[in-house]
C-alpha cells in the first residue's frame, strides 16, 4: 500500500505504535523530544511526514495529535499525562508551547486551565481520512458572525474553554475582519468600552437573536464572568458609569411588569443598526402592521367536539351563524345603512375550564376567521404613557389586518381580567391613572370597532359597568351538568363503559378542562407502564385532581 493511499488513523496508529517504547517512562529515564521523534522516524517515518503535510503540521505537533488521539477515552488530560504519553520530560515538554498554540488556534486541540483535548472537529477529520480545515473567520456575513459570538460564548461559559482575554482577542479579529452590520456596530459602540461591558453586549446580542429574550437578567450572562467580575459590572451598571449606557446602547427594563435595575436589553434603535443585514428592519415594519406571533390561522386550529348545555349551545350556534362570512357582510350592511355600529363585541365569561377560550378557536375554525390574538400582560409597562402606546397600537394593527382585506378576524382578550377592570375614581398613584387610561382607550375603540372582538374572563364581578354595555354578546359558560359531563368523559375516554361514564360524572364535579387532565394522566400512564389503567385507577387520578382529596359532586362552592 502506498503511503497515499493510508488513511489518517492508520498512519497514526504505526506512529503511536512507533511512540510506545517511549512512553510512561520513569521521569527520570524520559528522553528529549528530538530523541522521541527520531525513534518514531525509524519506523513510521514516511507516515510522520505523511500526518504533517497532510494536516500542515509540525512533526510535534503530529506526535501530539496522536498523543491526543490514543487519550481521547478521556475528556481532558493533564499536561503532565500527555508529556507521559509522549515519553518526554516535562520541562521539556513546556518548551513547546508555540507549537500547542498552533494547534489551539487552527482548531485541532481544546486547551485550558480544565486540561487539553482533540477537538471534535479535529476527530472528524481523522475519521474521515481528511485534512482539517480551519473555520473562516473573514468574509463572513452577519449571520455567520453571530453563530459564531454565540459558539465563542459557550466556550466561555459551559466548559471554560478559553479564557476571557482569548474570547476578546478572538472577538477583536472577527469584528474588525468582516464587513456586515453586526461587526460594524459592535466596533462602533464597543470602541471605548471596559472588557466587561464587551463581554455583555455580545451576551445580548446572541440572546435577543438566538433566544428572542428581550429582558435579560444577570442570572442570565453570570457564566461568561470570572469571580469578583460579575459584581463589577452589576454596580457599575446599577450607578449608570458603563459606557453603554451613556451612549445609550443599553437600558433597564420591566422585569415581570415590574421596573427593575437587575433585567436590561439593547434599545431597540441600537437593534435595528445591528441586526439590519438579517431583515430585522423589514421585519420590525411587518410585525408592526400584523404580528405574526399574534395571528391564530384558522386553517391552523384543530376540530374539536365540545359539549354544552343546551341554553350555551343555543348562543354559540348564535355567533356561529352570525359570522358565517355573507350572513356577517350583509348584517353589517344593513347597521351601516341605518346608521348603527357594525362592530361585533363579545364577552365570554365563567368558571376556568369550561370551554371559553376553546370556544373562540372553534367559532373562528368553523368560521374561516384568524384569530389576532393579545397577549394582555405585554400591553402594560411600566414606562409612562407606554402602556397607553400599546394599546393603540394592538387597535391600529387590527385595523389594518382587517383593511387588508379577506375575512374579518377575529380581535381576542384572553383572560381579560387585568385591564377591563373597575376603573379607579380619583385615581392619584401613577399605576391607577394608567389602568383607568388604558380602560378609556379600550372602551372608546370598541365604540368605533369595525370587525369582531371576544374577550374572555374567569371574573366579573370586577369588570366596569361601562364593558358591560358595549358588550353586545354575553354568553355565560357553567360547569356542565351530570348528562354533559358524561358526555366528555366518553368523548375523552371512549373506551368507558357508559356506566362508568355517568359514574364519574355524578361522583365529580369536573369541568371539561379537568377531565381532559385526568384523559392525558390516563394516556402518560399507559405509555409508561405499558398497561392501559383500570377503572379503579382512573378514580384514583380523579381523586388526586381534586385538591380535597374527595368526590367534588355534593361540595359547596364559595365561601
């Protein structure tokens, strides 16, 4: 066989066979690297030669690789183990730290304070029988820049694999060789900041990209910081001295609704810069006419059979029939003519469980309707007049998705509770000024709503008198009664008997919420144990979703 014709493990192993005389040798009988190499040239010498121009290589640099790969079982190996692997004297083998930086830097070993490796790139490339080729760090575009800040920030914080001044040196070429809006905007705004406020800038970077987090926290970036540092920046933060900050790269944020010196992100002109060769601008403008994250397609939503009494079922039919897309078009030209409001509003409200929310989705499934979904703890903030800006804005954007043309989607307030609230009277404190601003908005938009609104709440004791009559549609969702429930229960468990159907349904009072959980308790428990559970079992699960302990069908409710 020629020697072009050897694979990469082949040639190392004749050279870590040609290596294994002199290793674990006693300290004092080891030999000197020149004596090593020349012992392994005796008889793998053409393989040496071969691993070197293979993988542009030094002949110690070879020999290490194969130290490397006999020890690759292990995960990380001292110095003083691979200088025994090798056969060399341990001062002597200090001496060769160019050549470990070489290779530390071309990607082939992982060297810190944790020990030394092959790299998994490095160990492909031997079992490939391929050369290694080194990751580009130029011409690159700002979506390969970020993947790699992100893979660079691991090794600083999962496995310690480099330390921090090698992640900024690192960080250094990568952002000053590459032309593309993230390299240009970290070198515009990092061009006088601390090492410590760089390291957290690319930390928010990759999260807000990576993991859409627009609220970090120090919890959050602690990883990538050494003892003592994360203090550091957390007063210097806290007392506004980081130069981020006064250039207004960085500011704090709500955590949970609640302002908070410990969560902050990048301000959101900052963002555009950065993120402007990755379409986030483009992005931005879309989502401010229609959030995708907020849009339910109708084609999207699952049938589902529910079961109502007959009274709900009467109403929902109701809705159903109205919104059906030439009964709706024709009543809401008929309102217009006659000079009355053409806006659909609707309040579904009960107890948790009961098939409001579900209700909704099916209605707009059967209806053909999207649903503009608002997530109603993102509306309120705590800067001021922020809240009252979100409110306009989740109105205008459902404006335009309606002038946009098709169907009229749906406008849902789930769980609506937190802002359709009793209004304060006299309202001093900041906050109660906000929530009777916000409740202005929204009760003057539903006067001039031209589309469909549902909201739903579990509580209505709270709401305003001023809700209640601009709500046009008020259905009331119950518990369902013992007939009901025997319904779901055989809809959600068809293998039950109808005896034992109507059993569970006089003995517990359940929603259809709680009888789906028992129905996938039951399904968890058969792909666990492999059995399908007995009836007796499935009381059991009843008995445990009941807080008491005991049947709920003869308990009192309230206080």
């Amino acid at each position: 066989m020629s020697m072009k014709e050897k694979t990469i493990i082949e040639c190392i192993r004749s050279i870590d066979k040609a290596l294994n005389g002199n290793q674990w040798r006693k300290k004092d009988e080891r030999k000197d690297a020149a004596e090593v190499i020349a012992d392994i040239k005796k008889s793998a010498g053409e393989e040496l030669l071969h691993i070197c121009s293979l993988m542009n290589v030094t002949e110690m640099q070879a020999v290490i690789l194969t130290a490397l790969v006999r020890a690759s079982g292990s995960y990380r190996i001292s110095d003083d183990d691979l200088a025994g692997i090798i056969g060399i004297d341990y001062l002597e083998y200090i001496s060769f730290t160019s050549d470990f930086e070489g290779l530390k830097k071309a990607g082939f070993i992982k060297y810190s304070d944790r020990g030394i490796s092959i790299s998994p790139a490095a160990m492909n490339a031997v079992k490939q029988n391929k050369p290694l080729e080194p990751e580009p760090l130029t011409g690159l575009d700002a979506r390969e820049v970020l993947s790699r800040i992100k893979n660079k920030l691991k090794d600083l914080s999962d496995e310690r694999e480099i330390n921090q001044d090698e992640f900024l040196e690192y960080m250094d070429f990568l952002i000053h060789n590459n032309k593309n809006s993230v390299c240009e905007c970290c070198g515009k705004y990092l061009k006088n900041s601390g090492d410590l406020e760089i390291i957290l800038l690319y930390a928010l970077i990759c999260r807000f990209w990576f993991n859409s987090d627009d609220c970090v926290t120090w919890d959050d970036v602690e990883d990538y910081y050494q003892d003592g540092d994360l203090s550091i920046i957390r007063n210097m933060f806290k007392n506004e001295h980081l130069t981020l900050q006064k250039n207004k790269v960085i500011e704090p944020v709500a955590d949970g609704g609640i302002f908070s010196r410990d969560a902050f992100h990048i301000r959101d002109e900052v963002k555009e810069e950065i993120y402007k060769d990755l379409g986030y601008t483009e992005k931005k403008d879309a989502k401010n006419k229609i959030s995708a994250s907020a849009m339910l397609k109708a084609s999207d939503i699952d049938a589902k059979e529910l079961f109502f009494s007959k009274e709900q079922q009467k109403q929902i039919q109701t809705l159903e029939d109205l919104f059906e897309e030439t009964r709706l078009n024709n009543v809401m030209e008929s309102l217009k003519k006659k000079g009355m409001r053409t806006g659909f509003t609707c309040i579904f409200y009960g107890a948790p469980g009961t098939g409001k929310t579900e209700s909704v989705y099916q209605i707009a499934r059967k209806s053909g309707r999207d649903i503009f979904r608002i997530d109603v703890s993102k509306i309120k903030s705590c800067w001021v007049g922020e809240s009252e800006k979100n409110i306009h804005r989740v109105f205008e954007q459902y404006r335009e998705c309606v002038k946009s043309g098709g169907k009229t989607p749906i406008l849902l307030f789930n769980e609506a509770d937190a802002i359709f609230g009793i209004r304060q009277s006299g309202a001093e404190r900041a906050v109660d000024k906000m929530e009777n601003s916000i409740q202005n908005i929204i009760l003057q938009e539903m006067e001039e709503l031209e589309g469909i609104l549902i909201a739903t709440t579990n509580l209505t004791d709270n709401f305003d008198k001023a809700f209640d009559r601009r709500f046009l549609y008020k259905l009331r969702f119950t518990k369902p009664d013992a007939k009901v429930k025997s319904k779901i229960w055989k809809s959600m468990i068809p293998e039950l008997k109808p005896s034992q159907a109507k059993k569970l349904a006089a003995e517990f009072d359940f929603s259809g919420g709680q009888i789906e959980n028992i129905a996938r308790k039951k399904t968890v428990a058969a792909l666990i144990s492999g059995k399908e559970p007995t009836y007796a079992q499935l009381r059991e699960m009843c008995l445990a979703e009941s807080i008491s302990g005991k049947p709920q069908s003869k308990k009192k409710i309230g206080y």
